[in-house]
C-alpha cells in the first residue's frame, strides 16, 4: 500500500490506483471529488465520482458538466471537511476499496491500510459552515493539507475575526466598499457577515456574475437551506454606501481600480495570506484580514495529534517545513508528499 502525489492523489495496492482523490484524469477504480474548487475537479468525469450531493451539484453548475455520483462508497467514508459548501475529507480502507473481496484472502499488509484524506480543510465553524472534527477520524495515516503550515500563521478566534469585519463595515457606512475573496467559499461568507453580523438590512449587497452563479448553485444544492442576498454588480453603475463582494483574482484589475477611485470606496482583503504585509500590496488593498477557510498552524498540529497516526503526508503549502515541525518537535513519522515522486516506499 502506497500513496503518491501525481495528477491528484493516488492511494494504490499492488502497483494500482485503487482510488484517485482530486485529480484532472480519473484514472482511479474509484474516484474521489472533495470539494467543487476548481483544483481538485475532474477535467473529464469517470462515470462514478464518490463526494457530496452539494459539491457534484456546484462543480456541475461551474464546468456545465454532469456526472453521476455516490456519497458512500466500499472502503470509502466522507466526513465533513469544513472547507465550502459540500467539502469532504475521505476516510479510505484500500483493503475494502473496489470489490476486492474475491482476493482478499491473498492480500498482504505491507503498510497503512486506513487512509484520511483531508483535502483542503478547516476545523472552524464559521458563518454557515461546521468545521472538520479530527475527533471522528481514525486512521493509521494521514494526508494532511499544510497551507499554513508555518507557525506565523496563527489566525484570531473566528468569531473575534467576524466582529472585525462587521466593526470595519459599520464604520465605513458612508461609502462603498470593495471586498475580495474566491468565487466559491469567501465571497459567500462575505455577504453572511456583511447581512447577518453588521445587522444592516438597508445596505445593498452586490456581487459579480461569476459569485452569482455559485450563490445560486449552493442555493439549489442545499435546496433553499442557504441563501444569500447578493445582486448583480454593474461596474458603470454609479454607489453611494453600497458592499460590493468581486472575486481576489480581480482586485487588481484596470476596471476595478477605474471604479473604486471613481466611486472613492475602499477595498479590502481577505485572506489567511493577510498576515504577510505583501498580501496587502499585491492587492492594493486599504485593509486586509485573516479570514480563511484553510487551517492555521496552530490548528494543523492539533489535527495530527488528536487523529494521532502512525505516519503523516504533507501536501501543499508549507508541506516540508510542517513534516519537520511534526517530526522533530512531535515525533510522528512525517514527509512531504512531492509531485511525481517515484515511490514513498523508501520512507521510514
Ligand atoms: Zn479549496
């Protein structure tokens, strides 16, 4: 039993990919989607994907292409990963994965067996969303996501952060604000903040065409369990006091800047990357907060040592610097998990 990191993740048996996590080529006997960001999304579908109603239902609504799935699968368990809207971790037993009982008195042990994979993560609850509970985990070795696997990165109490937000917004009511997060996950907890924490029922909210169509895609896969009060934004319109939520890739943008001066508004940052001060001049923000919807340091640790497994792969981000973290403050079995390494196999 091995896992690799190729085109996604590979959790393999024998040579084979029992089952891909999160990749472009679903090359798996079984294939897993944890959440609809657009990274970890089959470019062509297999005819099954195991992962959530809700993100089948978004990364439909975002690529225009329907696949069939399934929320359980054998040796496959999905638990909540406290990422989006319909974010899942995968609890694998390779041993159990794909209908292997034919052989399966002929399997050998050489290795884990019980596989979490987090996929993007956050143990927080926060606006409408649980957070990932380590404590309903068992597994004898972990893929963990380390995007801030460095101890800088320790972000505020969630609900002292959401204070913030709303502080800033009700002391700026007199003009309009710009405000950036991702298209699916920020921006949606920007307009819940914005509505339901500041208490401000007058405020227009706005939002571009691309956050739109994922409000409404989460809108019809939580069937009305979620709504948000976001309209379409025109950037010729002229504002007066209005919460105007467009996606971060667009913050630097010529007809963004055009319409923040024009407007005289001010534009804000949200990002766990906000407690570096180059996040805040790569997007030229006025403000900047730490609000994310991965784990900070602090959070990382106590996800290992609550699941406390017998080896831990790190992926993404600080992936090497949190191995070593682990390892020599911790004592866990750790390592990175680097993009078409031959083999894990010489690890121990
Ligand atoms: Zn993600």
């Amino acid at each position: 039993m091995t896992v690799r990191y190729r085109d996604g993740i590979h959790f393999e048996r024998e040579g084979e990919a029992r089952v891909v996590a999160d990749a472009r080529s679903a090359v798996g006997a079984v294939n897993v989607v944890s959440h609809a960001h657009a990274d970890h999304t089959f470019r062509t579908p297999p005819e099954t994907v195991v992962c959530s109603a809700e993100t089948a239902a978004i990364a439909e609504a975002r690529t225009g292409t329907a696949f069939e799935f399934v929320e359980r699968a054998p040796g496959i368990e999905l638990v909540p990963a406290g990422h989006v809207v319909g974010s899942r971790a995968a609890i694998i037993d390779l041993e159990a994965v794909g209908g292997l009982d034919g052989d399966r008195d002929r399997l050998v042990t050489d290795g884990p067996q019980r596989y979490c994979y987090t996929g993007d993560f956050s143990v927080r609850d926060r606006c409408y969303l649980e957070g990932f509970d380590p404590h309903a985990v068992a597994a004898d070795a972990l893929v963990v996501e380390t995007t801030y696997g460095l101890p800088k990165y320790r972000f505020p109490p969630q609900d002292e952060l959401e204070a913030a937000i709303a502080d800033w917004l009700r002391e700026n009511d007199d003009r309009p604000l710009f405000l950036f997060g991702y298209s699916l996950g920020r921006a949606q907890k920007l307009q819940w903040i914005a509505r339901d924490t500041t208490g401000d029922e007058r405020r227009e909210i706005l939002v571009s065409d691309t956050i739109g169509n994922v409000n409404r895609a989460i809108e019809r896969a939580t069937e009305g369990g979620l709504s948000f009060s976001g309209r379409p934004y025109d950037s010729l319109r002229g504002l007066t006091d209005e919460i105007v939520i467009l996606p971060s890739n667009q913050a630097r943008a010529d007809w963004v800047e055009t319409a923040v001066d024009r407007e005289c508004g001010l534009k804000a940052g949200f990002s766990g990357w906000a407690v570096d001060d180059s996040f805040r001049y790569r997007g030229n923000y006025d403000v900047t907060f730490p609000l994310t919807d991965h784990c900070d340091f602090d959070e990382l640790v106590e996800t290992v040592r609550t699941i406390d497994p017998e080896v831990v792969y790190t992926q993404h981000g600080f992936d090497e610097a949190f191995a070593e973290y682990l390892e020599t403050e911790h004592g866990y079995r750790a390592r990175p998990l680097k993009r078409d390494q031959r083999t894990l196999e010489e690890f121990c």
